[in-house]
C-alpha cells in the first residue's frame, strides 16, 4: 500500500466532552499518520469536527440550525482547528495543507483535475493534506453531504489503495450494539448486499452527522472502485497500524472489487454528480453493456425519465430498476424519449436533422457499477 486516507469523525476528533478538539488525541493520531509517512506511505487526512470547533470558540452550546449559522460555525472552526492540526504536526515535523472541496470541485472533470493536482504537489512538497468539506460555502445544491461520502471520493481522486474511517463504533456489526449486548463483529465483508445494507442504522451521537449508512455507502464507492476499507475505532491504540496488518478484531474490513477502474471512469462513476435522469434498458442491452463494453444505443432504451440535457449525468438501470452503470448524455431527456426503442438507421428520420452520435451513452462516457 502506497497511498491511504484516514478519515477522523466528529465525536472521535473531541470525545466525550463539548471542549472542542482534543490535542491528545490528535497527538495520537499524528504520531500514527508520522509512523506511515516514515514506511513511505503518502496519507491523506479528511477531517470533521470544524462546526464543533467553531462553537467551541464562540462559545455557542448549541448546534446552529440554519445554513448561514453553520457556516459562520465552521468559518471560524476551520482556522481554530487548522492552527491546532499545524501545532502539533510540527512536532513530528510534517508540514500540513488545507484542501477544502465542494461536490461541484468534484462533479465538473477539469475542476476535479485540478483537485487531484493540487494533492500530487502536496504529496511532492511533503506536506500532508487535511482534507474537509468547504462548509463555509456550501449549500445543499452543493454539498457531498458528509465526510464519509468525501474521503470515499478523495480515496478516488488520490488512487489510493485504502481507506480508514476511524469512527466511536468499532465496525460494523449484525445488530446495533447499543441495544443488543451480544451483537457480533463483522470482521469481512467480501461484497456489499442487501443483507449487509440491513445491519446498518442512522447516525451513531449527537454531534456527528455520518451513521453506518454513510459508511456503508463510502466502502460501495471505494471497493467498487479498488481500494479496501476499514471501519474501525478511532481511539483504539495503534488502530491505522493494525488495520493495515489486518490484526483480528480491530475492526470491519471490505475487500476491494477485483477490477480497478481507470481514474475516468471512476470519476464517471461516483464524481461526476448527482444523475439528472435516469435510462431503462432492457436485457440484451445491459448484457452488451456490461459483457461486449458496447455503447449505448437508442433501440435498447425502453423508458426515459427525468430532465437532463446534452453531457449531464444519467443513471442506467435494467427494467427490474437495478441501478448498474452512470454515464454522460449525448442526447436531451427529450430527444431520448423520441428515440428509445429505434434502431440507428432511423435516427436521422425521427428527429428530422442530421445526427451527430449514433450512441445515446458512448461507451467512453459510461462507468459499470457492479462488478
């Protein structure tokens, strides 16, 4: 493993107290991220906490409820917080860099470039990048949502080979712990399904915003795109050295898919913004799909819905609403509608002007997601 992303929850970064971030904990955290620098690994670091931060500092007892009092929260949190991670790192004498990220950073490919550029110089310059939403700006229009989601996006952004997200729960198991003493650790998890996505629940405290929903998204996002993945506790001793040797016990791990994607695709796949419509296909065409790596064609289309112009995002499911590829539209939700179900040599004819594609999703532009 050369690259990895450790991924620090609110409730972890300040315990159990409403004193904002602990700086022993950090130190931890700090001597542990120095140790896999020191193996040569390049680490990310995503990190929540920076509207629990900014309350601290304002003195607020309170989480703000409205988007312009969360953003002033995390205003004066980011910087709060930053001083701290700076301070400390020094210690170990890593230098750190603050990359702040909205999903529109992420959705538009030259921006998301740029991102991915910006993190090779930091690596370059040895400085370890802290990664967290940009809360100051973001709206709901551009939010990724949590820090789960996002470490799982930078997991693709970087090519990193796993992602640790260090949370109060120690993984993920077959029943809610709170509640059920004898709940068992699952300590593997091979293939994310529907029996796996039973066991999680909603958000774990008060203060922090990702549940094990969350989390079972992120490890979807980065084994279907090959990294592994762990859910572990953040505050156990050792916690990123002994998920990488895969001590037993230490948390849940998820095995990454055998076939790594190419940085587009992956970027097609789960960057490149929510789908703006959605594409019924029938059988044969999912089978050329996903076996052949063909086009899609409109004669394979069996329903349209949503609204969606030309280089907008679309899902593809089969006709049991099976979600199994994301592409870009060369079409209009429109211009889809007339033409679904028709075979090449009538496109011209049904939409009266001379045709520029032949293919509604080109293959190029279109990302599987089960694989």
């Amino acid at each position: 493993m050369k690259r990895i992303v450790v991924k620090v929850g609110t409730s972890t970064l300040t315990g159990t107290g409403e004193q904002g971030p602990d700086r022993v904990f950090i130190n931890s955290l700090a001597a542990q991220i120095a140790e896999q620098r020191e193996a040569g690994r390049y680490v990310v670091l995503v990190s929540s906490g920076a509207i629990r931060a900014g309350m601290t500092r304002l003195g607020w007892q309170e989480k703000p409820r409205t988007i312009p009092g969360k953003q002033a929260a995390a205003s004066v949190g980011q910087g709060f917080l930053m001083g701290i991670y700076a301070d400390i790192f020094a210690n170990y004498g890593i230098p750190v860099g603050q990359v702040l990220l909205t999903q529109e950073d992420l959705r538009h490919r030259e921006r998301y470039v740029n991102a991915r550029n910006t993190f090779e110089a930091l690596f370059t310059a040895g400085a370890l990048p802290i990664v967290n939403e940009n809360d100051t700006v973001a709206t709901d229009e551009i939010r990724v949502g949590d820090n789960d989601t996002l470490a799982a996006l930078v997991t693709n952004l970087i090519d990193a080979d796993t992602l640790l997200l260090l949370s109060d729960v120690a993984g993920l198991f077959d029943k809610n712990p709170s509640i059920y003493p004898e709940a068992q650790l699952i300590e593997r998890v091979e293939r994310i399904d529907a029996p796996i996505r039973a066991m999680a629940g909603g958000a774990g405290t008060a203060t922090g915003t990702g549940g094990m929903q969350t989390k079972l998204a992120a490890a979807e996002i980065a084994t279907s795109s090959g990294s592994a993945m762990w859910i572990a506790q953040g505050r156990r001793p050792h916690v990123i050295a002994d998920c990488l040797a895969g001590v037993p016990g230490v948390g849940t791990y998820f095995a990454p898919s055998a076939k790594r994607p190419s940085a587009r695709k992956r970027w097609l796949a789960w960057a490149s913004g929510a789908p703006k419509g959605t594409l019924v296909v029938n059988r044969c065409a999912r089978r050329a799909l996903e076996e052949e790596g063909r086009s899609l064609l409109p004669v394979g289309i069996v329903d349209v819905s949503g609204n969606f112009a030309v280089g907008d995002t679309v899902a593809i499911c089969d006709e049991t609403g099976e979600l199994f590829a994301r592409g870009l539209a060369q079409y209009t939700s429109d211009e889809a509608k007339h033409l679904m179900g028709v075979p090449t040599n009538r496109l011209a004819e049904i939409l009266q002007k001379p045709i520029q594609h032949e293919e509604i999703v080109h293959r190029d532009s279109l990302a599987l997601l089960l694989l």
